[in-house]
C-alpha cells in the first residue's frame, strides 16, 4: 500500500472524549524514596552485559496528586530531559509536563505552555526543540519550546474529536510527525500535511531517524476480516506500507536504530486463549523478523535503544507484588532485568509507559506509574520515574 498526502487546514476542534482514569476511594500518605532492587537474569545474563548486570534507580515517585500517570519521556542528552502526563484534582485530570535540569525533576511552568487535561506524547530534538502533545475536554493540543518559552502549533483540522488525543509524536530537526487512529500528518515549514489511513488501519506510535526516514506501526481491525499488524515507512514525500507477517498481532511501539535497523514491540493474543502474548520484530532493511525469543511476563508498551546497540523492552508486567520488568536485547541474546520498587505503602503494581536514553551514555529514563492497594477492593496511582545507573 501506498499513500500520498495531502494538505489540510491548521486548526481543528470536535467533542472531547477524554480518557480518565479509575476513581480512587481515598489519599495515601507516602513518602517515596529512592531504592535500586536485586537484578534477576537468566545464565546468559552476565555474559550479556560484560560481567556486570544493568540495574535501576527510582528518581522520582508520588509527588504529584493522586491519579497521577506519566505516558512519554525524552530527553536531549544527559542534561535535559521532558515527562509529560497527568495528574488529579477533585477528579478533574490536570495536564502536567515534567523537566529534568540541574539534577532534579520540576514541574515545567515555562512561560506559553498551554493548559491541557492531558499530556500525552513527547521528543526533544534538542534542549531548544521540543514539541508536546494532549487534549483538553473541547480540543487537541500541540506545543513547541523554542528554549525560551511554550508556544501553541495549530494543529490539522481531521474532523475528529480527542479520541486521536492518543495520537504518538516523533520530531527531528524542522520536521514532527503524529500518528493516531484517523491518520498520519507531518509538519514541515509552519504546515501540516496529513495522509489519510485506509479503513480498519489505526497507527499506535511513530518514530524518526531524520526527515526522510520515519516508521509508524499499529494494526488493522475490522468486522468480517482477519487482524494484522501494520508497518509504515516515511521516505521523505509518501507513507509505503512494509508487510508484516502473520495475523492476530498488533504492533504498538516502534524505535528505528539505523535505516537497516528497526524494532517492533506488540501483542498476540493467542486463538483460544486469555491474555496476551508479546512480541518483538526486527527489520534488517530487507523483511521482519521474530526475535522475541524469552521475552515475557508483560504487555510491550515500551522501546529504545540505548545508543550503544543494545535495545531495552518494557510496559505492564503481570501481577501486583513484582518490580517493573525491562528486558535488554544485545542482537543475540535477552537478559531479563528488574527495576526499582518504590519503598513505603501496601502491594504494589508497576507499568512502564516510555523509555528515553540519556544521549550515548548508555542509560535510560523510564515512566510510568505504579498502584498502592487501598484496602482490600481499590487501588490509588502515583506517577515513576526511573533511571538506570549503569
């Protein structure tokens, strides 16, 4: 398949259709300190990563309101870094976009940032190129911080509501991309092009390398026909869909490493079972391959490389009382790592929403949110942040 775009206007409003998260019964006092926990790996693990396992520290935890969840992070280099997400106020979702700088995460209050409900994706090109992505309850929202201030990006006018307010962004130098459920639009030159998806066809995320060289992945659904993953590739003027094998799969996040080099993470769910299986597949610049191997124990929703050839996975892991689950794949074999727990509070749940590394240093930022059991029947959430330590 191959689709052309075209133009369309900058300015889009429809109904709201925000996604909200579960009412919680009450406040918990927590104080969350930071703690690396135990690395579990196969045999092979040592060998994997030069004799000495990779291991976690939480670096931020519980201290925005109640409700609070973080869904994208990146960061320019060692220094900056952005996490965008949301948190709750007398149950009304507060958007709310996090900043790394001189050691420490801060709520970003950068003069121009728009109010939103909900930020929901995020990529710094640099510390003076970042744009933002969310919605509020009556439109869609895009931004873009020059260094110095926030500034809105009028966005293209598709005829939806924000239920494309799950829409993923990617950005290189002068161009941005988003990828939602009613189409794929790119942004060059103060102008926005979108390219339609054909029916049944929804995107879940985009990723770039440079302006002619960006992939989007996501699945085709619709009644009376089989499921399949699909992969898109940007050449610099169209969308050209890459086959995929295999049926029942939907692709949820993808990270291109090099123009020969891409990986997809997403989810199987098997004939006549319950659940969902993962999967990971990578392309050699010529098909996809399986290479999820002992991958397992969560739902993908997380992946990077960490500038060093060496590709980090993560996302939901099964269970409440486990540490979040990262998987970290050298091009030959997994290595199964954990990541940190945050101290104080009842059981606990983890999930890991987005991974970002910290240039080429080889570490990594890691978000998301994790659940304290509130008596016996409800649970109350709480934004993580973590960051590798070597």
């Amino acid at each position: 398949m191959s689709v052309r775009a075209r133009s369309r206007g900058t300015r889009g409003r429809g109904r709201a259709r925000p996604w909200t998260c579960t009412t919680f019964a009450r406040a918990v006092a927590l104080t969350a300190v930071a703690a690396a926990t135990a690395v579990v790996a196969p045999a092979t693990g040592a060998a994997a990563t030069g004799g000495h396992a990779p291991a976690w520290e939480v670096s931020e935890a519980g201290g925005l309101s109640t409700n609070a969840h973080l869904s994208s992070v990146s960061a320019a280099g060692p220094r900056a870094a952005w996490a965008v997400g949301h948190q709750s106020f007398d149950s009304v979702p507060d958007g709310v976009i996090l900043r790394w700088k001189d050691g420490t995460w801060h709520q970003d209050r950068t003069a121009g940032l728009p109010q939103v409900n909900y930020w929901h994706s995020v990529d710094a090109v640099s510390p003076r190129d970042v744009w933002a992505y969310g919605w509020s309850q009556t439109e869609k929202v895009a931004a873009h911080y020059d260094g110095r201030r926030w500034q809105r990006v009028p966005l293209p006018d598709d005829g939806a509501a924000p239920q494309q307010g799950f829409a993923e962004l990617a950005a290189v130098p002068g161009r941005a991309w988003l990828a939602g459920d009613h189409g794929l639009s790119t942004w060059s030159r103060g102008a926005w092009r979108t390219t339609d998806l054909p029916t049944g066809v929804s995107a879940e995320d985009v990723d770039a390398r440079t302006a002619d060289d960006a992939w989007a992945v996501g699945g085709f659904s619709y009644a009376g026909q089989e499921s399949r993953p699909v992969a898109l590739h940007w050449d610099g003027e169209d969308w050209t869909e890459v086959p995929v094998p295999g049926t029942g799969l939907r692709l949820a996040q993808v990270y291109a490493e090099s123009a020969r080099s891409v990986y997809a993470t997403g989810y199987a769910s098997p004939v006549g079972e319950e659940g969902y299986e993962p999967r990971v597949l990578h392309w050699d610049g010529r098909s996809w391959k399986d290479v999820t191997g002992p991958v397992g124990g969560l739902i993908p929703q997380a992946v990077n490389g960490d500038g060093r050839g060496n590709v980090w996975v993560s996302g939901d892991p099964d269970g409440w009382e486990g540490p979040p689950v990262f998987w970290r794949y050298d091009g030959k074999r997994w290595t199964e790592v954990d990541g940190a727990k945050v101290t104080g509070g009842a059981t606990q749940a983890y999930n890991i929403t987005d991974l970002a590394p910290l240039g080429r240093t080889g570490r990594f930022w890691a978000v998301g949110s994790y659940e304290l059991l509130v008596g016996e029947s409800s649970s109350e959430g709480y934004e993580l942040i973590e960051r590798s330590t070597r």
